[in-house]
C-alpha cells in the first residue's frame, strides 16, 4: 500500500474515522498499532512475523541493558541487539550479495555456491536502523527502556514511517505516545496540507521525471549526450521530489493523528558545498550515521588522518545501506571522499573559508557541487558499473549520434524545480505552503488536484526508497 | 470566495483544455463502429505528438474529396496509424503518399481503435459510393486481435444487410446525461478519459496484489510465435468482402519496433506470415513497413516511433515514420496500380 494509491486513500480515511470514533488513549494506541501490521501485512504478511521479532528482541535488550548490574553486562545485551538487526539485515538484504562476491574463492574450494531465494522485506533497513538507535541509547542512559511493550510495538511499526523514514529515534518518538489526543481539526487540516504537498511532489513531479530517466538509464549508449546529461539531472530531480515528497506525506500523515516527525529535506540542490548537500539530504540517516556510525569511530576525537578515514567509512558504510551493490558502496565512496576532502580544505584555508563569497565563487561553488551530485547519482541509478560508465562517457565524451529526446514533461518540471529551489534561498528555506484557512489556498488546492488528475503520469510507481 | 476562486479555477482550466489540448468529446455512437467524427468538428490532439484538425464533410480527418475524379482513387482504411492526430495535418502517411503520386486521391478513412471487421462493415455501408481503384488495409501489432473478442466474432456471423450499419443501441438516461456533458466540456472529457485510465490502472494493480497476475488484456507479446487459429479463415472471410469493392487491395502492416534490442525480428513474424499467406493466395499485395522503417533508423540514428511528449521508441509513429511509411506506400500503390 503505497501513500499515492487510492488503496491508501481509503484506508486512511477510515483510520482517521475510527480514530475519531476511539473513546480513550489506549482504543487510540491499540487501532493505530493494528492499523499499522495491516498497511505493513499488505505488503505481504509474512514480513509482519520479522517486524514481531525484531521489536521483541530489542525490547527486552533495552530492558536488560538496564537492568545490568555492571557496563560489560550492558555491552553484552548491546552486542545482542547489533547482532539480532545486522544479522536480519545480512541474510535478507546481502547476503546473496556476499555469496556471489565470494564465489571465487568457494570455487577454488571447489564448493558450490548457493542463491538464496529470499524476499527483501519492504523497510527493513528503515526499521532497524530506528530499532538500533533506541536500544544504543538506552545503552548511553539518553532514553529509559521503555516498559510499555504495545507502546514500544507502535515506535517500531508505526505506519507513517515505516517503509521509508524518516528515520525516527525513540527520544523523538516514544515521549509523544504518552498523550495520542484525539483528532483535532488543526492538526488534521496541517497534515492534510503536508500531504498534498508530498503528493504532488511524487506523482506530479518525481513520476514525471521517472518517464524521461528511466528508458535513458535502461539504454544509455543508445542516447545523445545531451539527452544523458538531462536525464541524469531528471533523475536528481527524481529521487529528491519522490523521497522528499514520501517524506511529506509521512509527516502530514503523522501530523493528522497527532505526533510531530522531523525534518528530512530542506533543498539539497541548493547546497553550495558538499558539506551542506548532507546537512539538507536525507536528514535523519545523515545525522543518524553521524551519531551511531561517525562518533563511535571515533569522530574527528583522534586526529586529522582518523577525521578523515571515519568520514568516508561512515559514508561507504551508508552507501552499502542503500543496496547491496559495489554500484551503491561507489556512491557511498564518492560521498566520503568528497566529505573528507572538503573537510581537509576548509581546515587548510582556516580563516579564510569563513569570509563571505562572492557571486561568482558561491555559483562556481554550487556549480561543481551540483555537478559532482549528478555523477554519484549516476553509480546510484544505474544497474552496473559498465552502465555507469556508458552514461559517464556519453555525458563527457560526447562522440556523436545517438537517440535525441528531449521529453517536454520533464523539463516543465526541472524549469519548475528550479524556481522552487530558487525561492526557497529567498524564503529562508522555507517551500511554498498552502494554508487552507485562507480562502485564496482553496483555488489553488483545486488546481493542484486538477493538474494531478489530469497530468500525473498514472501507475503504480513505488516509491524509490521503499526498495532500500 | 473561495468558491468562486475554485469556480474561476475551473473554468480557466476549461478555457486552456479546450484550446490547446483536448476537444471536447464529439464523436457520435454509430452501431456496430462503436462511434465516429461528424463533418467539420475541430479536434485538438496532445496525449502523444500534437495537432489541431478538422474534419472533413464526411467527418474524415482529410481533405474535402476532389470535384473531378482522380486519376487513381484510393481508400485508405486503418486504425490510429492512419487516423494520425500525432503529426500536423498533411504529415500522415496518407498524405506524403498522395504528394508523391501526382493525378492520385487518397481518401484517408483512418479511425482510431477500428480493426479489419470495422473497414469491411463500413465498406458494405458507403464503399459503392467510393469505388476506389485500390484498398488499402493498415494494421497493426493489436488491431488484428480485435477482430477475436467475443462481441466482434458475433460480427462475424451476423454481417449487416448492405447500407445499414443499424441504429445505435438505447443509452439509459445516465449515460446519455454524461454523453451530453462530455460534449460540451474538454475538461469534463479529459477528466473522464483520465479517470478510465486510474480506474484501470488501480483495477491491474488490484488484480496484481490478489492474483499475481495483471498482464494487460491487450498487450500481445512481441513476435508471438503463434497466432490464433481463427486468425486465417476470419481474413480471408473478411478480403472477400472488401475486395468486392475495389480491384486491388493492399494490407499495409506498421508494427512497432524495438530500438534497443539490436538483432530482434523486425515485426511480428507469425502475424506478418498469415497476412503475406492472405495475400499471396488471394492476389492482394502485402506491404510490411518494418524494413523501411528500420532503414530509417539506421540511416538517421533517431527512432520513427515516439514523440518529444512521449516516451520515444513507443507509441504511435512520429513525422519522420509517417514520411517512410508514404514512401513506402506510394511506391507500392504505382507497382499494384500503374
């Protein structure tokens, strides 16, 4: 069940219903922990029975974390958490992955090597990583074990964010559950706002931009180079209003039944460095990688070399998060590499990097910024390295010949994009928003659902990341 | 006020549909035709390609028929091929044809949607009025199955008494109300054609999610090894009824072709291999556009299928494949005709 199917619609418009109808916290608390294995059993109801498991097994870890009498006693419950969620992760999500990269070895061994023939389950590395944050918390004493075992359950399956992030910490979430007040209009009308917003981000704009950059990625030798710097740029555009836009949706849905999630996108593609590209894409992994991978390396404590080297194993670790691909562990890779040495740049300059730029320097600065963003998507998007290459030598070695399309659509959509994130630098960040208590917001919701209804590419289009 | 900014909202949306991307819904339900344009109607076509047309006096996407007979007259019937709202009036293959056959009318009765069955029902109704000296037959890869639903091999049994098409069959009060609407409104008829569509799309999706299945009835695979059995016999049952109309026929196929799968046959060849059958044991010609088509690809680099609003290499055939297919036809035209 996708949040842009009319599946969705409909189960969402009876939950708030039923929530309306709920008579105390708890009938409230039990519908939306219901609701939630339902929209997540949709996908198939198998994957609830590994969901079940994984909140079990860290609710006790937390409980026993605090319950050890002595820190290596709590190191033991930690490492069966780490082993219990990285384990589930291994086996459903890499670990044909790593069977095929090792079969040279098993076949100088002589041994044959097996394809597992598993499912992936939708936001499993979502819900882990959420699952992992908690109990490392409870382990560093920022968040008490939580002893409520339904309440825990709904942290862990609440529906909203469940599939694709954001990527909610216990601290965020847990203190909310204490008070599920019953539906208040302000709350329903600003979520309703939120969504919109998030809907048409998806099927206006990323499924749009999907239709050019899809038959490019799946073909790119065939393509002028101009058509494949376009739509390597579509693709930008793609992924950013797809994830941003389920983003959105989560948060208006979240904001309808009461509970406020963070932010997760504040226009990337307006980042004048590579530092500040992770600073506004994918907010809660950045800043959750930050946390729970980067500072327990080590963080920037043990010296510049050190700085550096957990920079970019931070990164290629989060790159291997995405997928078990080398294409994915490449983009990670880039990031890093791209992060350390903008790091290493600024400590050169010292002073210097902090004096304001000049026109000229900050375009120049987003530029190469922007540029270097597309050839990491690149890796991202494309199925293979040699794939990658075939789109990077028709992006940079333009020979000549090759299919020229330019999908009118899609550049609607990037003249479009490009205005928003143009507004949003001389709007404090902030995206234009609909505000239905005022009358002039109710001609444009029309039009927004009238360009919906008549130019959204139709289809169910899964969200991108509901495949990480 | 804000229900008069919706209003305003609504009728500037009405205002920019209607002039520049789609008509309101003119056709006319016709019996056995399903439905068909009257004379004169303006249409604005932009789902894939773009173009403003009109329709002739006798609701053809053509020019008026010529006051003195040509020297050569050809009917062309077809499907969305021929009908080719995609391109600018005068790039349908129909007219780079005529252009390149001086003294030759090509009278293009293309109508999306129509199969074979549909042609030789029509035929029996005006085509004693037309007497071409050629036919010309367009199909493509899915028309052909329209012939084998269950309603159009009832068709098949019962052909109409010759100049009847029938009465249109009794629309319920609903149904004529929605019908009235989406003659007045362009935004009302691209909202309804846009909701078909999610319906449809939803229904796959359903079907998808319960059965595990969800393959478009319509999609047929690509150079099937296999065509229906009954294929044959309901063609050639169908030639000898068109073929009383004219004393040549040509079946002209425009298959789709796949740009990135280089070494893949050109068309479908067990479908292309009862129709040359058709032709070869019943003197009509069988021209088959893939060659040219391909050729062309090969010669430019750029694919003669798809548009710069749609997906290129899919669909229906843009300018450029118009202008081969013209080509293409005019030259057999001279050899089937001189």
């Amino acid at each position: 069940m996708i949040f842009s199917s009319a599946e969705f619609f409909a189960f969402l418009l009876l939950l708030l219903a039923l929530l309306k109808a709920a008579r105390g916290e708890n009938a409230r608390r039990n519908i939306l922990l219901v609701a939630s294995y339902f929209f997540y059993g949709w996908w198939d109801w198998r994957f609830c029975f590994l969901l079940l498991l994984c909140t079990f097994v860290d609710y006790g870890v937390a409980r026993g974390i605090e319950a050890a009498a002595t820190p290596r006693g709590k190191r033991a419950w930690l490492l069966v958490s780490l082993v219990s969620n990285l384990g589930w992760l291994a086996f459903f999500k890499y670990m044909n992955f790593f069977l095929a990269n090792l079969e040279p070895l098993f076949q100088v061994a002589g041994l044959h090597v097996p394809h597992l023939n598993v499912i992936l389950p939708v936001g499993i590395s979502f819900y882990t990583f959420q699952s992992i944050s908690y109990v490392i918390d409870v382990y560093r004493g920022a968040l008490p074990a939580h002893r409520n075992v339904r309440d825990y359950m709904l942290f862990v399956a609440f529906f909203p964010q469940l599939l694709a992030g954001p990527i909610v910490r216990g601290v965020e979430f847990l203190p909310q559950l204490k008070a599920i007040h019953p539906l208040r209009g302000e709350n329903v009308r600003l979520g309703a706002e939120r969504f919109v917003r998030g809907f048409a981000k998806k099927v206006l704009f990323a499924d749009t931009l999907a239709v050019f950059a899809d038959p490019v990625f799946a073909h790119p030798g065939a393509y002028a180079s101009l058509t494949c710097w376009l739509a390597v740029i579509a693709y930008a555009g793609q992924i950013y209003y797809d994830f941003s836009g389920y983003t959105d949706m989560a948060i208006g849905v979240a904001k309808m039944i009461g509970i406020e999630f963070p932010v997760n996108f504040r226009h990337p593609y307006r980042s004048l460095d590579i530092t500040e590209f992770w600073r506004r894409w994918h907010i809660s992994l950045s800043s959750w990688l930050r946390d729970y991978l980067y500072i327990p390396l080590g963080g920037n404590r043990r010296g510049r070399g050190r700085t550096y080297v957990n920079l970019a194993l931070t990164m290629l670790l989060g790159g291997l998060w995405h997928g078990a691909s080398w294409t994915f562990v490449a983009w990670g890779a880039m990031h890093g590499a791209a992060l350390a040495a903008h790091k290493w740049l600024l400590e050169r300059r010292g002073g210097a990097a902090r004096a304001p730029a000049g026109p000229v320097v900050k375009f120049l600065s987003w530029a190469l910024t922007f540029v270097f963003v597309l050839v990491t998507w690149v890796f991202f998007r494309s199925p293979s390295f040699g794939a990658a290459w075939t789109m990077l030598g028709r992006m940079f070695l333009p020979a000549g010949g090759g299919i020229e399309w330019v999908y009118v659509q899609a550049m609607v959509v990037l003249a479009l994009a490009t205005i928003a994130h143009a507004w949003s630098i001389r709007h404090d960040d902030r995206s234009p928003a609909l505000d239905l208590r005022r009358p002039e917001a109710w001609p444009v919701l029309a039009a927004v659902l009238l360009l919906i209804l008549l130019y959204a590419p139709f289809g169910t289009n899964p969200f991108i990341y509901f495949q990480f | 006020m804000a229900l008069a900014g919706i209003a305003a909202v609504l009728a500037a949306g009405e205002l920019v549909v209607r002039t520049f991307l789609e008509s309101p819904s003119v056709a006319v339900p016709v019996a056995r035709l399903e439905w068909a344009y009257p004379p004169h109607v303006r249409i604005v076509h932009s789902s894939e390609g773009y173009s403003v047309r009109r329709t002739n006096s006798q609701g053809m996407f053509d020019d008026e028929p010529r006051a003195t007979p040509p020297a050569r007259s050809v009917l062309l019937l077809g499907d969305s091929y021929a009908e080719a709202l995609q391109v600018p009036a005068g790039r349908a293959f129909a007219d780079v044809a005529e252009r390149a056959l001086p003294g030759t009318e090509i009278v293009n009765a293309g109508v999306s949607g129509h199969s074979p069955l549909d042609h030789a029902e029509w035929l029996e109704t005006v085509g004693d009025s037309l007497r071409p000296d050629v036919i010309v037959i367009e199909f493509s890869d899915a028309n052909l199955d329209l012939m084998l639903t269950p309603a159009a091999l009832r068709r098949f049994a019962s052909p109409p008494a010759p100049g009847v098409l029938g009465t249109p069959p009794a629309e319920s009060g609903l149904r004529r109300g929605l019908r009235e609407v989406l003659r007045r409104s362009a935004l009302a008829t691209l909202t309804w054609h846009r909701l078909k569509l999610l319906g449809a799309e939803q229904k796959s999706a359903l079907s998808r999610r319960f059965n595990a299945t969800g393959a478009s009835a319509h999609a047929r695979p690509q150079a099937a090894a296999v065509v229906d059995p009954r294929l044959p016999a309901l063609l050639d049952s169908l030639h000898t009824r068109i073929a009383r109309h004219a004393p040549h026929v040509i079946y002209l196929y425009i298959p789709h072709l796949d740009y990135f799968a280089p070494g893949q046959p050109e068309s479908d060849p067990a479908l292309t291999r009862v129709v040359a059958e058709l032709c070869a044991r019943r003197g009509a010609a069988f021209l088959d556009a893939a060659g040219a088509m391909r050729s062309e690809f090969r010669r430019t680099g750029q694919p003669v299928h798809g548009f710069a609003n749609s997906v290129v290499g899919s669909g229906h055939i843009n300018a450029a494949g118009h202008r081969v297919v013209g080509e293409a036809l005019a030259r057999t035209i001279a050899e089937v005709a001189p």
